[in-house]
DNA sequence: AGGTAACTTACCCATTGGTAAATTACCCTA
DNA sequence: TAGGGTAATTTACCAATGGGTAAGTTACCT
C-alpha cells in the first residue's frame, strides 16, 4: 500500500533488471522476472502484508499488486493462501527463535540483563522487515488450521525460553505457583508485542536505539513497586 | 461457539420466558421475546463475538445465531454491521474509562500504588464480559471508519490517564524525551492486553485473585534491572 | 377480527479464494 | 532467420461467503 510502483513501471523495468538483478543462472525460454527472484519479492511483500493486516484481512489480490503480479502467478508458485502464508512463516519463525535462543545462551555474567539483551537481539532480528513480528502472533489465524499450528508451535517454542528465566524470577521472588509462571510469560510476550508495534511507528529508531530506550522504560517501572508486594 | 444452544430450545424457551424475564411494561400485539431484552441479548453474544474473533472475522450470522434468531432482525434493530459494533462499543468504552479514571482519582496515599490499582479496576469492570477490552482494542476495525474513530477515542482516553502516571515515572527516572513516554504508554497498553488475554484462559481466576496475581509479577520483575539501567 | 410487534424466507450483490486455458516473450537450434 | 520449446504471466471464469434488503409470515393482545 506504501510504495506501490505502477504496473507500466514494474513491467517496464522487468526486462532490464533480469539482465542486471540476480544471476541466478537462469538459461531458458523465458519471460518477465526469474522465478527464484519473483518468489523472493512475493514472499517479502506477503510477510509485510500478513503482518500488518492479519491473514484473514490480507487478500492475495493485494499481495500480487504489491508486486505488480496478477493472483494465479502466486497461486502458482505458492498454492493456497495458507501455504503461502506458511512460507512467510517459517523463515521468520526461525529467525526469531534463533536470535533469541542465542541472546539467552550468551553468558549471563555482564551488562545488560538476560531480559534485555533478549529484547535487543529480536529488534535486530526484525530490522528491515518489523512486522514480521505478527506474522508469528496473528489471532486471525483459522483456528485449527495447519498455519495456527505451525504458527502456535513457534510461538511455544520461544515460549520456553521465556519461561525458564520467568521461573527463576519468580523463585527469586517467592512465588512457585506455575500459574504466576503462565501469566508471567503472557505479559512478557505482550509486552515485546507493544514494543515492536511501537518500533513500526516509529520507522527512524534503529534497533539499537530500541534497545537503550528499553532499558530506560525498565529502570523507570522499577519504581511502581516500592519493596514487596505480596498481599494475602 | 461454545455454548450455542439449538435453535428449537431457544425457540421453546421464547414464550414462557417473556413471561418470567424481564418486564419491561410490554403491552402490545407482540410474538417472542421484547425488543428491548432481545437487544440487550444481542448486545452482549454481539460483545462477545467481535471481543473474541475481531470486527473483521466476526460475521452477523454468527451472532444472530448465538442468540437463536437470524440476521435481519439484527440489521433490523441495530443496522449495519459497524453500526452494531458502535452499539457494543460505547457501554464498553464508558465503562472501562471511567473504572480506570475512578481508580486514578483515589488518592495515591495508602498501601496498592497506582498501576496496581488501576488494573484491579480493569479486572472488576471486565468481569463477566472479559472479552470486551478487545473490542477496544481491536485491530482489525476498517481503517478510517466511525467504529475505527470512536475506539481510537476511547483508547486514547484511556491512555491520557497512564500518561500522567507514566511521565511522572520516567522524570523521576531522570528521562525526559517524550518518545519514551510514548512508548511506556504502549508497554502498558500492552501489559494490560497480554494479562486480560490470560485472565480470559483462566476462567477460574476471579479479579481480586488477579489483581494479587498482577502483584507478584510486578514485584518478581522488579528484579530484571538491578539498580540502574541508561547505557550510552 | 384486525392491528401490530417479532421474526423469517428468499433474494441481491460485492468480494475473494481458486482454477483452466490462453498468451507473451525469451532462448535455442536448424 | 524462422520457428519450436518453455518459463512467465494474464484473461476470464467459477463457487463460496457474507453484508444487506424486501416482502411476507407468525403469534400475541385488545
């Protein structure tokens, strides 16, 4: 919807950027934008798209004009709207899971807290393409669906990780009630949810900005809970 | 979706409990169920349904169905479909702002501190219709739209309320940059989603036991950042 | 018996996921 | 240099869904 090139102009330029784009060492018969290339840019557009919209508010129709492509060359390449979403899916389900598994294997030793060094490491892994945060955590998603599982299982996988450093917080606190763990790891995966809906406001804030910003927020709430706070 | 009773025993039921329900002074030519307690049913399954699945997934079938009647009778009291939702919306809007604005107003002396508060309030204003906040915050609104603008409204009550509160901790914190202000002001947003989003999963959990859960958490997290935390 | 509120059946139409069948443009060889 | 082969892409269509409406039907009350 941002910056939608004309068709006259994706067409024109699609001869001449074959010559000069990515080799792929294409040699056949062929028209228009190599397939690799056309399903790398389908795939970047339909990321932004599911992210920003929702699976069930993304129609296939919008992320083929984004591309300056027509809808059945997307169902050719990817089949259904659902695999496709599917191949927006694992790519960044990865990439998340990844960038937090090895901010939270790091040693936990030096400056920055496990919890911020966590926060810095997904900004860096979503620069460039932001929104692929929702892409992961869209509640559209046909419950029940191969695309809900898929997306619940990475959700869950990252999960995990959150909640072994949720646990030892809460132990250190003196609570052992697995509810308070649950609930604990809820409001941390909102809470990097607002943030990264924050970051895509504010298009100018690079990663490690985000991360100093965030480091300020949490010493600020510091102060909400004076000492304790364990009623009844 | 889950408790949809079959449309021949709501049907049944119809006569006999516009006998017993509730009188409204009803005294004309009438079959079935009063308008004003039909409306008030509608409103809440109505509430429920775009609180749970979104404006956009939510259909008018649907919840005609959970009430047992059929689509034109509620375009026939309520109009269309957004008109339906600003129905569902303004109860929610009012109440929930003046909870948390009633909660703020409380003086800041004795014992729960003000962020606490205010969720307890939040807690009690959602119990039994929990899914409300979500027709708040509900991101699948048609952009541009009346129900878009009045919910953006309501939030942005909401938020000038965590405002004060949240530009009272950053000074305090010793920042003054108003993107940080904004920012912690989507944090909450954001905590408060993620923790009624849990209390939705949690059936079980009255408020009171929420609100004591709420501070726990709050207390285990004072712990992430040890003294101060403003690198570079 | 007729008036009226409550409610439904049957329909229209726009949107959208999806497909089949062309058509275009390129490379390669004879 | 004409034409065959093939990848890329489009036009034209189908079927299902869902918002919305018109007109009729039911059941109650007086």
């Amino acid at each position: 919807m941002t910056t939608l090139p004309s068709k006259a102009d994706t067409r024109a330029g699609t001869r001449a950027d074959s010559r000069t784009d990515t080799r792929t060492g294409t040699r056949a018969g062929t028209k228009g934008v190599p397939r690799a290339d056309r399903e790398r840019q389908v795939l970047a557009a339909a990321t932004e798209e599911f992210g920003r919209h929702g699976f069930e508010a993304t129609t296939v129709a919008a992320v083929a004009a984004r591309v300056g492509v027509t809808k059945p060359l997307l169902h050719q390449y990817f089949g259904s709207k659902q695999d496709l979403y599917l191949a927006c899916l694992d790519p960044v389900g990865d990439r998340l899971l990844h960038a937090i598994r090895t901010a939270m294997a790091e040693p936990d030793t030096d400056a920055p807290p496990t919890p911020l060094r966590v926060l810095h490491a997904l900004f860096a892994a979503l620069d460039g393409q932001r929104e692929a945060w929702f892409v992961l955590y869209d509640p559209s998603l046909p419950p029940g669906s191969d695309a809900a599982h898929r997306a619940a299982h990475y959700r869950d996988a990252i999960d995990d990780l959150a909640a072994d450093g949720a646990a030892g917080l809460l132990r250190a606190a003196g609570s052992d009630d697995p509810l308070d763990a649950d609930a604990l790891r809820y409001a941390w995966r909102g809470l990097c949810t607002a943030l990264v809906r924050w970051w895509i406001n504010h298009p100018d804030q690079s990663p490690d900005a985000m991360a100093r910003r965030c480091a300020r927020l949490f010493s600020a709430a510091r102060s909400v809970v004076p000492a304790d706070g364990e009623p009844a």
